[in-house]
C-alpha cells in the first residue's frame, strides 16, 4: 500500500470509456493467477459483452481518487438455481491492483455486488476461488461466505467444445 495515499475510492459501473482499462486489469488478474497464456480477452469482446443490446454481463469498476485510471474490477452476471427457483449473482472474477490491497476496495466491490443481489431480488450471491489463493479464502469466510468442498467447476473449451457441440 503506498503510505500518504488518501484511502478515497469510489465504485462505479463499467461505461464505454472504461474499456482500455478494465481490458488491462482482466490481464493483470491473467498475470497474477499465472494464466496469462489463456487470456484473449480484447476490448471489442468486452463491448460486445457489455455493451451490447442485449449484455451479457456487467462490471463495477473502482478509481481511486488522484488516479486516472481504475485500479479495480468486479464483473459479474446473473445465473439461475433450480432449487431456489430465483436468479442468482455470479462473481465471474474481482481483481485489485497489489498496491490498492488493504484499502478496503475488494470487501467495498463484494458489499456492492451484495447489495445489487438484494435489490435485484437474486437467491444467492457465489463465485469461485483458487485452491492455491489461502489469503482470498479467509478473506471471503471474514465476509461469512461459505467455501463449499464439495463442488468442483467442469469445463469444456476450445477444440473440446467444438467437437462435443457436434456430436449427434
């Protein structure tokens, strides 16, 4: 954390000019979870995603006051559980920048994203975590979510997802 920084942030949802910026942080956050080799994400996917007629997603940025540009991002979109009958808030991914960790933008991000949950009328709020991230575990159980063990996320992509999309 840089000493004599004023701790002032505000959160605000993603806007067109934003882009740049929140195309950076996705692969900040490629480069941190070492999977930077994965990361395609280009500007005009997140127009398209964001921005289109019909989004399919949504994001909240966080800028911190003297800073240009945002330091943080929280995007997230809606799912469904069955068993709840509601639509849900799915977290896809929330980043800070290293030197903005310990201002409270993360915990400001997830109150947020609660809070639209809420007013949204959502079942739950979830989102997933890397086995390895110890640190953003205990900071997600210090918010009261629960880390549920016996769950594992299944994925299909690329040539996979291809040949399984043809299959008769």
């Amino acid at each position: 954390m840089n000493q004599g920084q004023p701790r002032q942030y505000t959160i605000v949802p993603a806007q067109r000019d934003h882009l740049p910026a929140l195309c950076r942080l996705i692969h900040a956050l490629a480069d941190y979870e070492k999977l930077a080799h994965l990361c395609q994400c280009t500007e005009e996917d997140l127009a398209r995603a964001l921005f289109s007629e019909s989004p399919r997603v949504e994001a909240l940025l966080a800028c911190v006051e003297g800073r240009d540009e945002p330091v943080a991002f929280a995007l997230y979109f809606h799912n469904f559980s069955t068993f709840l009958g509601r639509a849900g808030l799915y977290l896809e991914d929330v980043f800070v920048e290293p030197a903005y960790r310990g201002w409270g933008i993360g915990r400001g991000l997830l109150v947020r994203l609660a809070q639209i949950a809420v007013e949204r009328g959502c079942g739950r709020f979830e989102w997933s975590v890397l086995d390895w991230n110890v640190d953003a575990q205990e900071f997600y159980r210090a918010l009261g979510a629960s880390i549920l063990p016996d769950w594992r996320i299944t994925r299909v992509t690329g040539e996979a997802l291809t040949r399984l999309a043809q299959l008769r």
